[in-house]
C-alpha cells in the first residue's frame, strides 16, 4: 500500500484501523490521538504485527479487543511518548525548594505522576538532598507511569554520560557513579538517591491510584497534552484532594488549566495552588 508521499508500507493502514485504535488508546488511557499522528501510529505499531505474526491491523486490532493483556501492556507503552531530562524546566525545582523551605515541614511527600525514564524524580530528589544538606533528607517520592518499560530505566537509574552533560560536575560528583570498562560511557544515580523513590505504574484514568495524601507537591508535566479537556478536568479533580490545601501542583511549559479554575488557581510559571488555598 503506498503512503501519500509515495513510500510502500508493510502493512495496509486505514483510516478505520486508525480510528478504532484512537479509541482504544482514549478509553483506556486518556490519550488523544488527532489524526496528524496517523503515520506515527503506523510506524509504531507495525512493529507490534511484526513481532505478534498478525497479518493486518484488523488481526491486530482483535488481538486488543480479546484482552491479551501483555500485549495491551506493549501496545500503550508504543504509543505514549518520552521526551525528558534532568531538571528539565529548571525554574520549578527552585520554587520547589522555596517551596519545602517556606513550609518547613518535615516528611515531605511528591509525587511524580509522569516519571518517564526517571530523570525527573531524580531531579527531584537531588532538589531536595541540596536542600536539606543530606543524602537522606526527610522527604518521599513517588514516581509514576503508564509505561513499565521507562519505569524500569527509571528504577536502574542508569543513563547515557550524555544525558547529564547540562549539570554541573559538582552535582554530578556528587549524585552519580561513572562506569568502567563495559559499562564506559553510562552513569548510574548512586544508591542513596534512588532510595528515596518508589517507582509504581499509574494509569491515571484508573479508578483506584496506589497514591495516598497529604501531598507537598504534585509534578504532573507534560502529559496532560495528551489528553482531552474534560479528562484533564477528572484527572485535576482528583488531585485537590491529594495535594494539601497550601500544595503546589507543577504544569509544563505548554500546559494551561484555564479549563479548571474551580480547582486550580494559577500563579505564574506553569505553577498552580488549590483554588481553596490562602496563597
């Protein structure tokens, strides 16, 4: 079958197996797929019909609707996207620690609600490690994701030399362990760090969350582009009561929640406070 720019693919690709997988991936993950992300849709999946035999998407397509659920667990994990570095938006890890400093409570709980491959979490403990001048400060995180498969890079801990080219060698010095040998040219996170993370899979459209308040500060960043307006309000509801009423909740750069004033109140930067908080 060939493309509109005249390339042949593998395997037929409709606009009803692209509508029918939309669906699928809205219903069970919030993901809005508009149909600009239609070859991407293909590229990545024609992987899937390579790997499971099946011969069409249609076949494809059955094989999701008969609830095969490692292949359900793949098919999300190919269409969410990853894009993430260490203290990516660097202003929010200071006014994250203005933040815990202002508070000065102890025992401080942070979720982070889409962890990808860890270097936020990370970014976060080492926030808050400088913070409290230790390598055990009292502070818990939670990562999450809907993909296992950057869960589990987030938990190694281990990166690419060039995905801390952008920290300082002191930090550097102090929060990650150099490889040798075979291992030449990674870097792990050293072990105090990821202590203070507990890695867990969240699907944040599921009813039931292993997520427990009070909440110092929810990160949920980037992610709520990829959902559509009113499940961004769900999802944003069911935060308030998490987060504590002088919480704070962290956006990214592209997302804006003028949607959920009712719940939210923005306070510049891509930073929100509950709608009910004194702030």
């Amino acid at each position: 079958m060939k493309t509109l720019s005249g390339n042949t693919r593998e395997f037929a690709f409709t606009r009803e197996d692209f509508d029918r997988i939309a669906k699928m991936i809205h219903q069970y993950a919030g993901i809005s797929l508009s149909p600009i992300k239609f070859d991407m849709v293909y590229s990545r999946l024609a992987r899937r019909l390579r790997a499971t035999g099946d011969a069409t998407f249609a076949d494809y397509i059955r094989r999701l609707e008969r609830n095969d659920r490692t292949e359900w667990e793949t098919f999300v994990n190919s269409l969410t996207t990853n894009l993430t570095s260490f203290f990516r938006e660097a202003h929010h890890f200071d006014i994250l620690k203005q933040h815990l400093t202002k508070l000065g409570k102890p025992n401080a709980r942070i979720w982070c609600s889409a962890a990808s491959t860890g270097e936020e979490p990370y970014s976060i403990a080492i926030t808050c490690c400088e913070l409290y001048g230790s390598m055990n400060p009292p502070v818990e995180i939670i990562a999450s994701d809907i993909d296992t498969q950057v869960l589990a890079q987030g938990q190694a801990g281990v990166y690419g030399e060039e995905r801390i080219e952008k920290l300082s060698p002191e930090l550097v010095r102090k929060y990650f362990l150099r490889g040798t040998g075979s291992r030449s040219g990674e870097v792990r996170v050293r072990p105090e760090l990821q202590k203070l993370i507990r890695f867990t899979r969240v699907n944040l459209l599921e009813s039931n969350w292993p997520v427990r308040g009070p909440l110092e500060a929810i990160f949920c960043r980037n992610v709520m582009i990829y959902f559509d307006k009113p499940t961004q309000y769900g999802i944003l509801k069911r935060y308030v009561p998490l987060l504590r009423p002088d919480g704070l909740l962290f956006a990214g750069h592209s997302e804006s929640f003028s949607h959920a004033v009712d719940l939210f109140r923005n306070l510049g930067r891509t930073v929100y406070a509950r709608a009910d908080s004194a702030r």
